[in-house]
C-alpha cells in the first residue's frame, strides 16, 4: 500500500461526496460555529434567458440532486414560502433566506455542499445551537479591534467592518494605543479638511489657480492606483501610513473598476476626490516623463534638494510623486522630504509596499516605533483599518463562507500564481505543492491502493481523529489546481480517516483589473483566504500579500524555481514575518556608502525569503 498525499495523475471535477459513507459520517462532529448551508448552493449557476427568467446552467462540476435532495429542498421551498406570507425574516440581507437569492454577475459560481458537510450542519441543529448567523462572535475578540475602528459608524452602512474579524482566529497582535489615538486625531482633520469643507474648496482653488499657497491649513496625498488589484492595496496603506506622518489628509482617485470595491473608511468624510476635481486624466498626466515629477524636477533644476532654498509660494501647485517599481532614490531622502513638506498637494503613484522603507529613515524612526512597537504587523494593522469590502462584495464572502467553509475543523488556503515571465508547467507547480505540503504537514495525507490485487487495508483511525472537517481553499485563475486536489481526496481515503473538502470560488483564467466584477471576486477571495486558519502562497504574489497581512498569520510561501524546467528546492517556506515584501529597493540609501546593503541597515529589516533583492519588516 502507498502512502502519500497526492499520488494520482489525473481527477475530474465532480463534488466532493463523503468517501466513507453515510455510516461514517453520522459520527462526525460539528464543528466551532455550524452554520446552515446553501443547499446544491445557491449560486450554482443562474443567469437570465431572453425571457428574463432564471435557468440553470451546468457548470462544470454540476450534479443533479439526489431523491433525498429533492425532498429536503422541497421541504425548504415551502418554509421560505411560509415565511415570506408571514412576514418573517432578516433584514438588510443577514438572514439565512439570502442564501437563496439568484446571484448578481459578479458573483461566484458555487458547488453543490457535500453530503460531510449537510451531516455536520444537521448534527448543529439537532444539538439545538443557532445556525441562523455566522459564525459566532468570539469573546476574546472585541467588536472595535481594540480601538483600532472607530465606533462612529452605522454598522448595516458597511457590514465588514465590523463583522469580518469574527471571522478569523484572534489575531496575536493589539494595537498600540498611540496608533489608536493617532488615528482619531486623523479622523478628526479629515473631516474638518476633507472634500465638502470650506478649507478643502479653498485648497481646490490654489490647486486650479496653478500656485502653491504659503500657508495652508490642510495638506492632501492624493492617490491613483496602478497595476492589480494587491498592488493597489499595498501601496494604497503604505500611502495612508505616509499621510500620518506627514500630517496629510489621504484622498483617492478612485476610477470606474475601482469604484464599489471598499466602504468608507474615515467617518464624516470621504476619501474619494468629488468629480469636478481640477485633475482629470490621472493616466495620461502622471507618468514617468511628467514635468510635475519630482525626480524631474530635481533633474531640471526646477527644484532645490536643500528646503532652506525652497519658498513655498513659488512652487508649482502638486508634486507628483513616481514610486512605480524602481524608485525615486530621493524620494526617501530627509532632506528632499523636507522639501516635499512645502508643497500642500502631493500625488502618488506606486504598485508596491513602499511603507517598509520609511522605518529606514532616521527623522520617522521614533514615530514609527510609538506607532508600532511590533513591526510584524504595520500592514496588518493599517489593512485592518482601511479595507472593508463594500456591502455587495461583503455578501459574496458571508454567503460563500457559510455554504462551504463555515462547518469547518481546520481551514487551509493554497494561493497559486504562475507569473507570464516565469511560466511554470502545472505538472512541476502541481508537484512543488505536493512537496510543499508533505514537508509541512499542510494538508492531510491519503492512503491510495498500490495497483496490487492483494493490498492490505488501512488501519483504522482513532474515533476522535475520524469526525475532523478540513476544508482546502483553493484561489487560483486556474481551475487545474482544484480539480487535481479534489480528485485525490474523493478518490482516496485519509490515512487518519477526517474528511477533507476542497472548494475553488472563481477560475478566470486571466487577470482582467480593468474590470469590475474581476476585482469584486478577487476582494472576496482574498478575504475568504485570509479566514484560513494556516495560508500557503505563491512567491511575489501581491494577492498573497494582502491575504496573509489580513489574517496576522506568517505564511508557506512557494518559491519561485531557478527556471520554469527546474524545481524549487526547498518546495516552501514559513515566512518568518506577518508583513508583505517590498521587491522593488531604492538603488541606494541616503548618506548610505554605495554598495551598503540595505537589508542590513536596521536590525528589524531583512531581505524577503520569495524576493531575496527586497526587503521587509521582521519582528
């Protein structure tokens, strides 16, 4: 008999069906927080005709529903009906009746739930726990994340906000109470400075009348954001952690694939610039030969790097600033920040996490460390304040949640990328994986027959370990990954007998950031990967990044092979830091002798494990 995880060669993509029968599956336990399950889920597939009415599409991965099915769900049509004529249910979308809605064309294409996953849900109702809501609110974790959120928001207004930690697992880190009171001193200014205010009109008209004022009350880093959908976050929060220590307010360019992605974050205000904003074409105005670039302003001679030089009132009315992948060496200079301090508008492009190197410079130093005593976790607390998916994306997460990962014992997230300029064979990705998680435990093993008549039989696992749930979550634009996984678990038993599902929300084949509904889903996957309990990704994978930075866990990375023929060798490894990588350094540092290695400048900073020329932030 062969043990292993993985060792068939080819898997279909039917559901997962309980392997060990029904018998084995009556003993199973429900899980922390049972929930009630979409039934044949409720987004497997809807569309309208040319009638307008609803059909049934046969995704891949369909089944019909059995006779028991038929009944269970029959019998759930006329509750729903009952209900509806008696006026019962939640509102604003948090009853368990949403689960029933026809989907919206973002939504994701959903499976049926696997018989493990209805006797687990059935035992929670039988035990008589609430499975109308999920999942349940931990005690240990407070509603405002320990101030970190503000309180003065209307929860049905953005339902993440306040909902989305309950989620995970307690995060190891606490907000510093300075970062907490530094944060409503933020809120505060961009309300008074913020758009609709008289002081953010009067800083409009300077911005229109092509001048720098001399003294302004408000000072404003507008954004605009460039590349995918993780890179826009990385840089979005590191330009949010540039804004509290320069004392701007942050104001978003927010462009129509953009838009509907997030809630607001800062109450009484928004950070979306108005549409009568002096700036329009945002693409073609900022790019790397924009006169209004301070690297070319410095080059031109337009500007001076000694600020004792610079007046106010003869500066040109913004400053871009260009950290798209190679940098401004002078941008992270103290001298040019001071001069960078006089302009009142600023603009930033970037696509990566450029917030690593402000804890390089000496003049932020002492700030920073007030702010965030533990360095592992500056992204994690600064997403966990600034992202929260708006209430559209928000129901794609709960609703895919409950139906499938909810009754879990253990969740695990596998993030596959395979870049175009490194394009990786599945069969060498598919066989690092396997590698990866048989050197880490990740995943539970299977016991396969070895193609022999006589093999033996397995031995029988403890009760206590045969009744475990794990649920695999797969995001990948490639639905080979998933099929693969789930082919081994439905055809082959656990060698410690727990029952393992795997799910895939989405498989898009291609990135496609210029779209909407493409963001919207990969919002949600990232949230839905970052509800796992343990995470593997993709080496310099941005979405990654974000989804492990979310979560507070340190994650298995995939090395990146020395070429797409070869392996990686080792297949992984477990990051010794919560926080993203910055892949694109500075060619130098400042007062820094050439040649210097930054990842050596600060004892907390280091070269990343999947980006050895990067840099990130260690404990």
């Amino acid at each position: 008999m062969a043990s292993g995880l993985w060792k068939v060669s080819e898997a279909g993509s039917m559901p997962v069906q309980d392997r060990a029968g029904a018998g084995r599956a009556a003993r199973a336990r429900t899980p922390r927080g049972a929930h009630k399950v979409a039934i044949g889920g409720a987004e497997l597939g809807a569309g309208r005709n040319a009638d307008g009415c609803y059909k049934e599409w046969r995704w891949r991965g369909w089944r019909a529903l059995g006779r028991a099915e038929v009944v269970f769900v029959g019998c759930l049509g006329i509750l729903t009906l009952l209900v509806l004529l008696l006026g019962i249910g939640g509102g604003g979308g948090g009853g368990s009746l949403s689960a029933f809605t026809p989907p919206k064309a973002t939504e994701f294409v959903q499976k049926p739930v696997s018989a493990a996953s209805r006797v687990h849900a059935d035992e929670a109702e039988a035990a008589g726990l609430n499975a109308e809501h999920a999942p349940p609110i931990r005690h240990d974790q407070d509603h405002f994340i320990g101030g970190l959120l503000s309180p003065a928001f209307e929860e049905q207004s953005c339902r993440s906000r306040y909902a989305s930690p309950h989620y995970r697992r307690p995060s190891p880190f606490r907000p510093s109470t300075y970062l907490v009171e530094r944060l409503r001193r933020y809120e505060a200014r961009h309300r008074r400075c913020g758009p609709s205010g008289p002081l953010f009109k009067e800083a409009v008209e300077h911005l229109r009348s092509g001048r720098n004022a001399a003294r302004s009350q408000c000072q404003y880093v507008v954004w605009t954001p460039f590349n995918g959908l993780g890179n826009r976050m990385l840089s979005l929060g590191s330009t949010f952690l540039y804004a509290l220590l320069t004392d701007r307010v942050l104001l978003v360019h927010a462009p129509q694939e953009f838009d509907g992605l997030f809630c607001e974050p800062f109450p009484g205000s928004s950070w979306t610039i108005p549409a009568d904003f002096p700036i329009t074409d945002f693409a073609g105005t900022f790019t790397m030969w924009s006169p209004t670039s301070y690297k070319n302003m410095r080059h031109a001679g337009a500007v001076s790097g000694d600020h004792r030089n610079v007046s106010a009132e003869r500066l040109p009315a913004y400053v871009f600033l260009d950290l798209i992948q190679s940098f401004t060496d002078a941008a992270f200079c103290e001298a040019d920040q001071l001069v960078l301090a006089k302009f009142n508008w600023m603009v930033i492009k970037s696509d990566v996490y450029f917030a690593a190197m402000f804890f390089l410079m000496p003049a932020y130093e002492r700030e920073l460390q007030r702010l965030f005593p533990e360095k592992e976790a500056v992204f994690h607390h600064l997403a966990r304040y600034l992202f929260h998916p708006s209430n559209d994306v928000w129901g794609m997460v709960r609703r895919y949640y409950e139906a499938y990962l909810a009754r879990a014992d253990e969740r695990v997230g596998l993030q596959v990328r395979v870049f175009p300029e490194m394009p990786v064979q599945f069969d060498n990705m598919y066989g690092q994986i396997v590698r990866c998680s048989e050197q880490e435990g990740l995943l539970p093993k299977v016991v396969r027959k070895d193609g022999e008549a006589n093999h033996s039989s397995p031995a029988v696992a403890p009760e206590s370990s045969r009744t475990k749930l794990t649920s695999v979550l797969v995001t990948s634009l490639f639905s080979d990954y998933y099929e693969r996984i789930q082919g081994v678990y439905y055809a082959n038993p656990t060698e410690t007998g727990e029952y393992v599902e795997v799910h895939q929300p989405s498989h898009e084949r291609e990135q496609r950031t210029e779209a909407r509904g493409h963001n919207q889903r990969a919002l949600a996957e990232i949230y839905l990967l970052s509800f796992c309990d343990r995470i593997v990704t993709s080496a310099v994978s941005t979405f990654g990044y974000i989804a492990h930075g979310l979560a507070g866990v340190r994650p298995w990375v995939l090395l990146r092979p020395p070429s797409p023929e070869t392996h990686a060798d080792p297949a992984c490894v477990q990051s010794k830091t919560v926080e993203p990588c910055l892949q694109a350094l500075p060619r130098q540092m400042c007062g820094v002798a050439e040649g210097t290695d930054i990842g050596a400048l600060v004892p907390y900073a280091r070269h990343c494990e999947d980006e050895h020329k990067g840099l990130k932030l260690f404990p």
